[in-house]
C-alpha cells in the first residue's frame, strides 16, 4: 500500500511539474547589413519584431514583424525612418507599438511618435513640436498619451503628449535641483507614479508624486530612510488594497553598492508609512551563488558580529527589477552582477569576425531612453558579469516570508538588463534563462526547489546542426500563461539541405523559440 502511494504521488508531481518544452520556432536568415533588433511580447496575442536592415537615399528601412502566438507570420512591412530621426524610446501598451523619434541630435528638437497597431499593420504618426531641452531619463504610455521624464538644466521634470495635441505639455510642480527621477509608472487606473531621489543635509530621501493622466497632482509623500543610508533604486508596484508599495536597494551614505533592500507600505496622509530593511543576511539564499565553504564563513563572520550587536555589512551590486503584489503581500525581483571595464575593441587578430560584428550592432539598441539608472554607477562599463537572482516575498506589512535564488553560470552581456523572466503558476514559480548554449530553469515552491536543469534548443529539422549560438546577444522573456520567449543569433549547417537544394550549407539565423513550462 506504501508503495503505491509513493507511484501515485510521483506521478501527480510529473503531471504538474515537468520540464521545458519548446513548442515552436521562429527563424530569420541573417543579412550582412542588418542591424539591432528588438523583440517584443504583446499581451497574449503573439510578439512584434523590429530592426534597422539597410540604408536608404533619405535614411534606413526598418523591418518590422508580427508573429502570433504560433510564431507564424501575421504581416512584414518596411518602415521608412528619417535621416534626421534619433531613435529615443519604445513601448508596446493595449497591442500597439510606440516608436518615439526626436528630429535631431539637440535637445530642444522636435519629436516624431509612431503607433502600430499589432492587429493589421495600420500606423499612426504624430509630430510633436518641442521647445523643451528635456534630457530624456523614462517614458510610460497612458491611455490617453505619453508622459516622459527626464531634466531640464540637471532638475527633474515631466511632460505629457496627449496623442493629437501639437506639442508637449510640461507638468506643474516643484523638483529639487539635482536630484534623480528613479521611477515612472503608469498604475492603469487613469494615474501615474513618479518617484524621485532627493538629498538635504540629512541624507536623501525619496518624494513619491501620483498624478491624474492630464497631469494634476493628486497624492505627494515625503518618505524618510534612516540614518546613514543611501537609497540606491526604487519601483512602485501600483495601487493595492489603497495603498502603494516602493522597493528596492540601499547602501551605505557614501557607496554606490548595495547593502540590502528596503520595502516601503505608502500611507494616505496622516498615517505613518510602513518601512522595512532586509539585510542581505536575512536571506537564507542570497550567498548561494558562491562557493558553499566561502558562503559558510562569511555567514559565520556575519552572524557572529549580529550577536556581539555590531552592524552586519556585505556589499554588491544589484539591479533590481521590480516589486509585484502577491496574494501574501509582494514579490520583489532582483539580480547580482560585475560590471567590467575592459576597453575591449571587438577585434580579433585586428579584424571583426561575425559574432563580433553582430555584438557590435546590438550595442546600436542602447542608444534610447531605457538605459541604466546614473545610480546605477556603470557608465563605461564595456559588459556585465551576472552571478545570480534573487526573489523574496515579503507580506502586506513588509516582514519577510521566504527567499531563493538562481545561479547564472558564465553569463556576460553588453547591457544591463534582466536577464532571469519569472512567471506564477498555481502555488509554484518558474525561472528561465538563456545562457550560452542551453536554457537554465528552475522551478520553486516560496524557499523549496521543485526542479533544476538546462535544456538544449532545437531547430525544426532533424538534419540541423548548430555550430555556434552567438555569445552575449538576444534574450529570454515571460510571454503568457506558462510560456516564454527566447531569442538570439545562431550559425547553422544542414549538409542533406544543402545538397538536395544545391545551397550553402551554413546559414546564420535570428532564431525565436517558444518555450512552455508546464
């Protein structure tokens, strides 16, 4: 009877866990003139390709590619881009893509907005005139236009485009000088959120400011951090329960690494916000992806200090990703990483091999508002080495429920961006990532581990070989339900092909694959 038992539960944990499956693929033969590309999920209709491919008389042809959720082709047009156009931030909102072009290298330059809508390829096209020397930090569509942050001589500001108004409107309200925009949401409920960072002779501070879509300012709070901190980064996580919740990273007062997180509960006026430190030692995950005796000894060294009552310190860098409501409370996101200064050149014995001059192209996709936070500290950095991520839970009053984490083994990228997607299913999360050759997953239960491994990615044909997966380009996305996306550069030989429709055997391919975990 015991044994039985034992099949039955194991064969109700295969039904509900398994791994991976790749359940479609998506191939683009690779041109030598192509440029960047960017690929990006629309809801749960499919995903929206675009990329610079060549040159024109009057400036470049980008091609653009709808694919739905069998990643067949819906439409592929070209779209014409203005010489004078400087490429400065996308979105996807509501099944529609938001290109925003400025008309020129200066600041004050006039803007170009273009719409497409993911359904049948229509386009819409507003020129924006500008008056404005705004250095463009955030932009976040909302149902009624576009809201864009930046500064404007070194002071924070904001300014909305209704879609169809002739020209940008800048928000009222007072910003400190010279301090830092780290935040820009729109909450869906006809709202947005901008948080800023802000310095007296104490310290700094965070000010959170909510707004109505036409740009009145319904809600500011002031939010105090403790004494001899820094806050590092900070993410809303939108209305819930009538409150909103900031998280994020903070150090010491004088240090540009991270010594922890911090949850903020925002109060309406006259209640006392709830604010909550979490020591990187507080998580019994955090130090996993190091060598286990080396984690043991700093974890010794750190909690010896707890209990003689000094002040417990270890410092690294993180990007943080974002803080989401949970049913307990919410779920913040986050990943270790080097920067490296290496001044590499992309040069081999003086000259551009492929991979080289395909990494060399993806760096031209950085060149837009979304880059990384000035606090972030990295600027000339040539790369980025990740080592780990980090998810905890914390309930509605900010105490902390359980932590894990993920490995990244041997991963260097161009950019700083998040590289482990996470989706929730039932009682279980999901973490994937594209690594080198293989896709790394893990499967958890708050601080329990359901399943760990790698899988390979396939071609649609048996007679396929995949010689060489370009390093440090393309990405992994959560896309639906339990699916992901994972994207990237392969070089490919198919001898029976080749000689069957007398073509070169070795083809490079842009290649998309959808993943499902189970």
């Amino acid at each position: 009877m015991k044994y039985l038992l034992t099949i039955i539960a194991l064969f109700f944990w295969q039904q509900n866990y398994s791994q991976p499956i790749q359940t479609n693929r998506y191939e683009l033969e690779e041109k030598n003139n192509d440029d960047y590309v960017n690929i990006l999920p629309v809801d749960d209709e499919g995903i929206i390709l675009f990329r610079d491919t060549k040159d024109y008389d009057d400036g470049d042809l980008w091609n653009l590619i709808a694919l739905d959720t069998a990643l067949i082709e819906k439409w592929n047009i070209e779209l014409a881009i203005d010489s004078r156009y400087v490429f400065k931030a996308y979105e996807v909102v509501d099944s529609k893509l938001f290109l925003l072009f400025r008309k020129g290298e200066y600041e004050k330059k006039d803007y170009h907005l273009m719409v497409i809508t993911f359904k049948d390829a229509s386009i819409e096209r507003y020129d924006i005139e500008n008056e404005i020397s705004l250095e463009l930090s955030h932009m976040s569509v909302l149902s009624t236009g576009l809201v864009l942050a930046g500064y404007i001589n070194f002071s924070p500001a904001l300014v909305l485009y209704p879609f169809g108004a002739k020209s940008f409107e800048v928000v009222p309200g007072y910003f400190k000088d010279r301090s830092t925009i780290v935040d820009l949401r729109d909450n869906g409920n006809s709202t947005f959120n901008a948080i800023t960072l802000e310095n007296d002779y104490e310290g700094n501070y965070l000010r959170l400011r909510t707004y109505s879509n036409d740009g009145e300012l319904l809600f500011e709070r002031e939010i105090k951090t403790k004494e001899n901190t820094k806050i590092l980064t900070a993410k809303s996580s939108g209305f819930t329960d009538g409150n909103l919740v900031i998280g994020g990273t903070y150090g010491l007062k004088k240090s540009s690494y991270a010594s922890g997180y911090y949850v903020c509960v925002v109060k309406p006026e006259g209640q006392d916000n709830i604010f909550k430190y979490h020591n990187f030692y507080e998580l019994n995950h955090f130090f996993d992806y190091m060598n286990p005796k080396r984690a043991e000894r700093l974890r010794n060294k750190m909690e010896s200090k707890s209990l003689k009552g000094k002040e417990v310190n270890f410092t690294t860098r993180i990007l943080f990703n974002g803080v989401q409501s949970t049913e307990n409370g919410y779920l913040f996101l986050s990943e270790l990483y080097n920067p490296n200064y290496t001044n590499s050149s992309f040069m081999n014995n003086g000259f551009l091999t492929r991979d080289d001059e395909l990494r060399r192209r993806a760096l031209a996709s950085q060149n837009y508002a979304r880059q990384p936070s000035r606090l972030q500290n990295v600027q000339g950095a040539d790369s980025f080495e990740y080592k780990e991520t980090i998810l905890f839970e914390v309930n509605k009053t900010g105490d902390l429920l359980w932590d894990n984490s993920m490995k990244i083994e041997d991963l260097e990228k161009r950019e700083l961006t998040q590289v482990v997607q996470v989706s929730e299913r039932n009682e279980s999360i999901s973490m994937l990532y594209k690594g080198e050759d293989e896709l790394h997953y893990k499967i958890i239960q708050g601080s329990e581990v359901i399943e760990e491994n790698n899988i390979k990615p396939a071609t649609d044909d048996e007679f396929d070989k995949i010689l060489n997966t370009v390093k440090g380009i393309g990405e992994t996305f959560f896309w639906y339900e339990s699916y992901f996306i994972v994207w990237g550069y392969q070089k490919i030989e198919n001898k029976v092909r080749a000689a069957k429709e007398e073509i070169e055997k070795n083809r490079y391919v842009l290649y998309v694959d959808k993943i499902n975990v189970l």
